[in-house]
C-alpha cells in the first residue's frame, strides 16, 4: 500500500503519489473548520517559525501561508525581497543559508525561476514549500484546486476536467496536470497553439488530451479551468490581439453551456475579466474561484503542518 505524506520539503506534484496527495487533502479537510471558528487559532505549530520568501508578487499564496502559519499558532515572517540584502547584490543561495542560520522550521519560496526551490532544498535545513517556481510547478495551487472539486463533486477519479488558457507558460496547468491525472480524472487542454506545449506526450496513457479547440476541450466537461495568459512570461507575440484571444478562448456563458450542467468553473487568480473569462461566467452560480481562495488557507494549513513534521490524517 502506498504510504501518504510524509515529506520535508512540497516541491511539486510530480513526485507525490496519489496517497500521499489524499493525505494532504484529508488533512486540509480536517484544519479548514478552524477557519470558521470566531477564534481562528489552534496551537498545532505553536513554536515554530515559517519565512515567506516572495520574490515574484503575489495576493492569494501569501497571504494564505501568513493566515495559515497564524491560525496554526506559528510565528510568520514575510521577506520583502526589494528591501532585502538581495537588492545589493547577495546570491539567491546566500540569502537562504542566512535565512537558514537563523533556524526556521520551513520557507515558503515563490521564483520567478524553475527549479530555484529544488535548490533551496539542497542548502537549507528548513522545510522547503514551493509557492511558484517559474512555468514549472505551483503545488499549493493545485492541492487546493483539488480540495474545491473534491467538496463539491465528492471524488476526483472519472471527473473529465478541462484546461483552457495559456498552458504553455503555467505552473498551475503542470501542477494540475499531475494531480488530475494521478488522481484518476481524465483531462482535455485546449489553448491557442502557440500556448501548449508538445512536451505532455507521456502523460496521454494517463489521461491527458490536448484538444484542438477549447470547444472540444470543454464539451462534457465536469470541471472548466480557465488560465491566465501569462503576459510576464511570454518573450514573443503568440497570438495577434487580446481582443481576438478573447474570441477564440475566452470562457462565455454560451461556451460554458457545452459543458455538463452542474459543471463547476476554476480560475487560479488573478483573473482579467472580459479576455479569458467574461464577467457573466465568473461572478455566476457555477464559478467557484473564491471557494478556491477559501480552501487555500485549509490546503496551507496541512502543507505547513506535514512539512514541519506533523502527521498525516488518517494515518
Ligand atoms: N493563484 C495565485 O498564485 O495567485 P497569486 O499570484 O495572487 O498568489
């Protein structure tokens, strides 16, 4: 039997296992209660210290982790990277081991690199959670996309989910792509061509479909997800206007209706309006996108619980 999560460090999806992905989720089932009490507080992590190390901005993910880490009783401390040592000139890795030095149980790290929490890792003696790192994995994201579907439809596995949007340069599109399909959904991705790369070819045996059109992508679907295009990523023109991409992708209540009828709309945020997804769907019934932000703080909670040595519910 697969063991669930035990972790020191949440890097990305693509190394946990489906129990190991269950055991965070139940352990977020069971802390986002807490945040309906009139006193938001449990001592579970009284004593220990979390670091926000935000080098990219952020509203949702950082703010979560500082609620999470407060409601768990830990001690939280944001880095504010343009008045750190960083803007005279010290190494990524620098700023870490001094960071470290001063023995935080766990740093959160955004980047607008890949791979720069799997370095961390390698330094630091502090758990290390991956709160973004470039186009590559946004784990937290994911988890807690995860926890909104299973709310709302009571399982993953069989859910036909859809993926619409700039694939090719988001981390949450990667992330959710392993968990989905890990998970037993089938997932269809759909986006201009230019936007979805050619590199998700061993992951169709699991599941995963890249559809010419966002209409075949969307048709049937239980759950829509509708990316941002990633304007601060893009190094070229990929598509002629956003008026256009607008047209061809974005998500309109006339789209949304070839999806099942109790289909469920995800949106990770921050969102534009009216380019890839038109008011009428976002602030509508079937859009979920500030529950996600709801359980953000529940799927936060149990990342920094586990990773700071806690144990898994249920185990
Ligand atoms: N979804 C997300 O990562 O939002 P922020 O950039 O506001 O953290």
């Amino acid at each position: 039997m697969e063991k669930p999560f035990r972790r020191r460090d949440l890097l990305g999806i693509r190394g946990l296992t489906a129990a190991e992905i269950t055991g965070i989720l139940d352990t977020a089932e069971t802390f986002s209660e807490i945040s309906t009490r009139e006193v938001k507080k449990v001592p579970a992590l009284r004593g220990k210290t979390i670091i926000n190390l935000f080098f990219e901005s952020s509203t949702r993910t950082r703010t979560s982790f500082e609620l999470a880490a407060k409601r768990l009783s830990a001690d939280a401390v944001n880095i504010s990277v343009s008045s750190s040592s960083l803007s005279k000139g010290e190494t990524l890795l620098d700023t870490a081991l001094n960071l470290d030095a001063m023995a935080p149980d766990c740093i959160v790290v955004r980047h607008g690199s890949a791979g720069v929490p799997h370095q961390l890792a390698k330094a630091s003696q502090a758990a290390i959670v991956n709160a973004g790192d470039g186009a590559n994995e946004h784990p937290t994201q994911a988890l807690l996309d995860a926890m909104t579907i299973r709310e709302h439809k009571k399982h993953i596995a069989g859910l036909e989910v859809a993926i619409v949007g700039d694939i090719l340069h988001s981390r949450v599109a990667r992330s959710n792509i392993h968990l989905l399909t890990k998970m037993g959904a089938k997932v269809r991705v759909a986006g201009p061509g230019t936007l979805v790369p050619t590199d998700f070819a061993h992951l169709v045996e699991n599941g995963l479909t890249v559809c010419p059109h966002i209409e075949d992508a969307i048709a049937g679907a239980d759950v829509v997800m509708i990316l941002r295009i990633q304007r601060e990523r893009q190094d070229s023109a990929y598509f002629p206007t956003l008026r256009e991409y607008s047209i061809h992708y974005g998500l309109t209540n006339e789209r949304l209706d070839l999806a099942k009828k109790d289909a469920i709309v995800l949106h990770p945020g921050p969102m534009n309006r009216g380019i890839e997804i038109a008011s009428e769907v976002a602030d509508s019934s079937r859009s979920l996108i500030l529950d996600q932000v709801k359980y953000g703080v529940a799927v936060r909670m149990a990342v920094l619980y586990l990773a700071t040595g806690g144990t898994a519910t249920g185990t």
